[in-house]
C-alpha cells in the first residue's frame, strides 16, 4: 500500500500540553503504521502549548522523517489546531485524533482499512466502551443525545476519533470549527452531503498521562454551540464559543 510520490495516509494529532504523552503515542503510531506497511505521515500540532511538548515534537521530527510538526503559537482551541494540521497533510486520506493515547494504535490502523475496503468516503471509531471515567462518560452520552434529538442525525458517538477520510472528503467539507464542535460540524455536513460514513467499535482507554479538562461546565457549552449551530445552521461561520482547550468529550 505504498506509494512512491507522496503518503497515503497523513494523521493529525494536535496536542496541548502533552509533555507526559507525545513521545509515547507518536512512537507507537510510527510502529504500528509501519508494521502493517502504511505508506503515512504524522503531523504533529502543537497547539500553543506552555509545556515542553513544542520540544518533544521537535525532537520527534529531526529522529522521525515521516513526521512533521506544525506549530500553532496561541491556542484556540482543539479544532483549530487540527484544521492548521490538515492544511500541512499531503495524504490521499487524512485523518485526525486526540493525542493523548486513549485509542490503541492497532485501532488506528483499522479504521484506515476499513476507509479503504470499504470505499467510505469517512471512517470513525466508535467508542462502544468508554474507561476515562464516570464524568466523561455521562457528558458524552448527554451530548450525543442532545444533538441527535436536535439535528435529527443519528451518526453514533460524534466526537469518535480518529476520524479518516478521502481528501475529496476533507476539500468538500470546508471545515470551519475552532472548538471541540469540529467535530460535529464534520459528521453534520457528511451527512448533508450525503457521503459514506463507516465506523469502527473500539475501546477509548483511560489517558495514559497528563489530565482532562472536561468539566461538568463543559455541558453548558455543548448546549451553547448546539444551539448556535442550529440556529445559523452548520454550513455558516463558526460558532463564537468560548471553548479553548481540552479535550472533546
């Protein structure tokens, strides 16, 4: 599945404060990718981190050549640093998730296959069970109910990462989103477009270094960017939440 002019696949990881996780996850990735003959790149965010992850990933990328680092000087939030890293990522599939370890690398590699196999236009996981705790386990299942009783689309767990799709895919989907609501915004114009959406079940394990920012404040702006999106509607300039940092739940 290789190719000789450019990746087949390119995975964004955007990472704030990820000291205690970047080296570990990017050289699991590496492993993993190469083992099972993935012809990739990883692009490494740094999303204004005040930590030393800017240095991890420096170091990363002069020991690694299919790894490159994008560096996002003032956080916005998670969304932003994955847009800034899609913008570098030369893959025929592109692709995105958290980078602090709670997807096994093994799962990775099978959302990428089932992308491929299947001729799905985007393939997700879909965290069927969830081991980082009781808080983000209930602010998950409230959001996703809510937004599926608000805009009618049932895609299963919306902010399941990593997240691989065609570049045809990527380039329709105009994404706009600085905030966790990327997310969303990417299943809510898959399905607009009518596009063929594939998921895979995996295991979301705990986080293997570093904390969470979810709060249960976090609900409140769940419902703040539910109901601005429903009002303007997705295809419109992104939401004004004041959601910056942390993870999605």
């Amino acid at each position: 599945m290789k190719s000789s002019s450019k990746p087949l696949l390119s995975l964004v990881l955007p990472m704030y404060n990820e000291e205690a996780n970047a080296a570990k996850v990017t050289k699991e990735l590496l492993q993993e990718l190469s083992k099972e003959d993935i012809n990739h790149e990883l692009v490494l965010v740094d999303n204004g981190s005040t930590d030393r992850t800017g240095i991890i990933l420096t170091q990363l990328s002069q020991e690694h050549p299919t790894v490159k680092v994008v560096k996002v000087m003032q956080n916005q939030g998670y969304g932003w640093g994955i847009i800034n890293g899609l913008k570098w990522a030369n893959g025929d599939y592109l692709g995105f998730m958290g980078g602090d370890g709670q997807i096994d690398p093994r799962d990775v590699t099978r959302v990428f296959r089932e992308a491929v196999n299947n001729d799905y236009h985007l393939c997700k996981v879909n965290r069927y069970r969830r081991e980082d705790g009781a808080l983000r386990n209930v602010v998950s299942y409230i959001f996703n109910k809510l937004f599926v009783y608000t805009f009618k689309v049932n895609v299963g767990d919306i902010n399941g990462s990593p997240k691989i799709m065609t570049r045809y895919c990527y380039e329709q989907l105009g994404l706009t989103s600085k905030d966790w609501f990327l997310d969303a915004e990417i299943m809510l114009k898959a399905h607009d477009l009518a596009l063929k959406i594939g998921e895979v079940p995996v295991v979301f394990r705990r986080r293997q270094g570093g904390s969470s920012s979810v709060r249960l404040k976090t609900l409140w702006e769940f419902l703040r960017n539910i109901a601005a999106y429903h009002k303007r509607g997705v295809w419109n300039e992104s939401s004004d939440s004041v959601w910056r940092e942390g993870d999605p739940a």
